[in-house]
C-alpha cells in the first residue's frame, strides 16, 4: 500500500511541477506582450517619417560627421598614464566642443531638408 501512494505523490509532484513550468511559460509571454505593448504606446507619440526621408536624415548626420574637422588638437581632453613597462600610453580621449558637431549637423539637415513650421 506505501508503494502505491509514493506512486501517487509522486504523479502529484511531477504534475504540479509541469503545472508550474506551465504558468512560467505563461508568465514569460505575457510580459513579452507587455513590453510590445509598451512600445507601442512609446511609438504612438513619435512623428512619422518614411523609410526614404529616414535614410536622407541618417547619410546627411554622416555626411556631416565625416566632413567635421576632428583635428583639432584643443578640441580634445587626453588622459596619459604609464603602464607597467614604463610606456607612455593614450588611456582616454574625448570631444569637448561637442557644440561644434552638434551645429554643423544641424546646419547640414537645414540645408538638406525644407523645413516647415508646424501649424497650430
């Protein structure tokens, strides 16, 4: 009789056991539903464009990186330290004059695009 209901308790185990995995899988959909959902509500807010005026937004932001004059030594900050074979070694660069960039991308899609004023 106690093999029987070791028997038993353990079909009880292993079914609640898938039950569980079950309701993990569930949970787990859910929240991918959740987050597309999300996303949706965070697109409904966003101006659309078509693929075609994307794609001349993004080469004009390249266009105008590329043509951004990176060489100028004070428009940088350089950290320096010597590593463990007594070198000195570059260990950080950034842009300062982040401005500079910012307005000649702007300047470029100012002159790509007809800008209109939106109408109230």
């Amino acid at each position: 009789m106690e093999d029987n209901s070791k028997e038993v308790m353990e079909l009880k185990l292993l079914a609640l056991e898938n039950e569980v995995k079950y309701q993990k899988e569930m949970i787990l959909q859910k929240e991918v539903e959740v987050r597309l959902a999300k996303a949706e509500i965070t697109n409904l807010d966003k101006p659309k464009i078509t693929s075609e005026v994307f794609n001349a937004i993004t080469y004009t932001i390249e266009r105008a990186i590329m043509d951004y004059d990176f060489y100028g030594v004070d428009d940088f900050d350089y950290d320096f330290e010597i590593d463990h074979d007594n070198r000195l070694t570059l260990s950080n660069i950034a842009l300062n004059d982040t401005d500079k960039l910012e307005q000649q991308i702007e300047m470029y899609i100012e002159q790509a695009f007809n800008i209109v004023q939106k109408e109230q």
